[in-house]
C-alpha cells in the first residue's frame, strides 16, 4: 500500500461525521477518494479504530457510541 | 447500543465497496433510538431488538446504496432474497485484548501518542482538521502520526503475542 492510500484510508477511520443541509449523516470527502477496493481497507481501519477507543474509555464505548450519544444529547 | 455495535457493524461490511459503512451505522442508531420513543412498539423474544437493529441497518445500507447508484459493487439479489437479516458470528471484545492495547497506547511516545490520543478522545465530535491545528499539524502530518502510532501498537501487540 503506497502512503498517499494509507493518509486516505487513515482520513476515513474517525468517527466524527459531518451533515448535509437536509441533516443527513454524510462521509468523509476524502472517502469519494477511494477506490473501491480500497473502501474495505477503511472498513477494516474504521474496526481498528473503534476497538482501540473502546480500549481506552472508561466506559468502553467507542468513538461511534459517543458520536450517535453527543448527537441526541445536542 | 454499545453491546450491539459490533455485530451490526459486520454486518454491513457486505457494503463496505458502496457506501461508508460509519455513516451508514450512526444513522441507524439515530433511528433506532427514534424507534425505541414507540411506546407501542414492543421487541419481545430471542434477540428482538438486535433483529431488528439488522433490519433498520441494512435499510440504511441500500438507500445509501441507491442514492449513490452504486448497485453494481454489492450483490443486492442475494440480499433481497433474504427477509431476514442474517447476525454474523461476531467474536466479542476480549477483556484481556482490550487491556492489553490500552497498555500499548500507554507506552506511544511523542508526536505520534498525541495524533493518536487526540483522535481516541475527542475524534467523535472534533474533525481531525482541527485536531491536527490544536496540535499544531498539518492533517497530512496528523494522519501521518496516526499511522506510525497504529504500526508501533500493533508492533506492541505482536510482542505481547496478540
């Protein structure tokens, strides 16, 4: 994997997510970036990523959790 | 949510080529916690509301599929043959695996234990854009760090024998 791929797959692994005016939960722009095959690497690194946040939260709850709860909550 | 993550979270990944599969999962929490408002709504018997979360996630899945017109990259036939969901076997999180990466976070040294430690606090409600500024980063040199700091945890985890 070159490195301009890995920086793409790494831009794809957050869990923040941002909304389209019609208040639609959208992707990161860097994921229309990726070529399809290369969208499952960021499938796999988005795993990675939620495992490690649950590892160092108190509570357990991954980046996702806290996203989706930070939602409701504002 | 958290003890149903996981195992929605694979089931998606059938769309991982099509769709961003984070999105895809966020919004069908969002639903489902709209859903569990229903007071008339009842999920009784074996796994029912883990069901229907499946249910809600793959109807996320396949709008985000077709809005996309991105079809072609998942096997739709053999998903619409099915009524039902299947739940992926889904290994759950492993006390000791989970102690064992927070210990090989703990011991990340410099630029990379703070791109990595920013992006694990604060990653859900902060762009990695400006997390990278409050480090004083570029995204490029953020994302960069982040990725060294993944390579020397699973390096860690290898020593560990994990």
């Amino acid at each position: 994997m070159n490195d301009e791929l890995e920086l793409l797959i790494e831009a794809n692994a957050s869990a923040w997510r941002d909304r389209d005016p019609s208040g639609r939960i959208v992707p990161p722009p860097a994921w229309w970036d990726l070529p399809p095959d290369a969208r499952v690497l960021a499938f796999d690194a988005q795993v990675a990523t939620r495992e490690l946040e649950r590892a160092v939260d108190s509570s357990g709850f991954s980046g996702t959790v806290k996203a989706v709860l930070a939602r409701l909550g504002g | 949510m958290a003890l149903v993550e996981r195992p929605i979270r694979g089931s998606l990944r059938r769309f991982a080529r099509a769709i961003d599969v984070e999105s895809a999962l966020q919004e069908t929490f969002l639903r489902m916690w709209v859903a569990r408002q229903d007071r008339a709504r009842e999920f009784a018997g074996e796994n029912a509301s883990l069901r229907f979360t499946l249910r809600v996630a793959r109807n996320v899945a396949l709008e985000e599929v077709r809005r996309a017109r991105l079809e072609h990259l998942v096997a739709l036939d053999d998903l619409e043959a099915k009524s039902e969901p299947s739940i992926d076997p889904t290994t759950p999180s492993d006390p000791g695996l989970l102690r064992a990466i927070k210990d090989c976070v703990l011991r990340l040294q410099g630029k990379p234990r703070y791109a990595l430690f920013a992006r694990l606090m604060s990653g859900y409600e902060v762009p990695d854009r400006d997390l990278a500024a409050t480090l004083g980063m570029a995204v490029n040199t953020f994302l960069q760090n982040i990725v060294r700091a993944r390579k020397a945890v699973a390096v860690c985890l290898e020593g560990k024998g994990l």
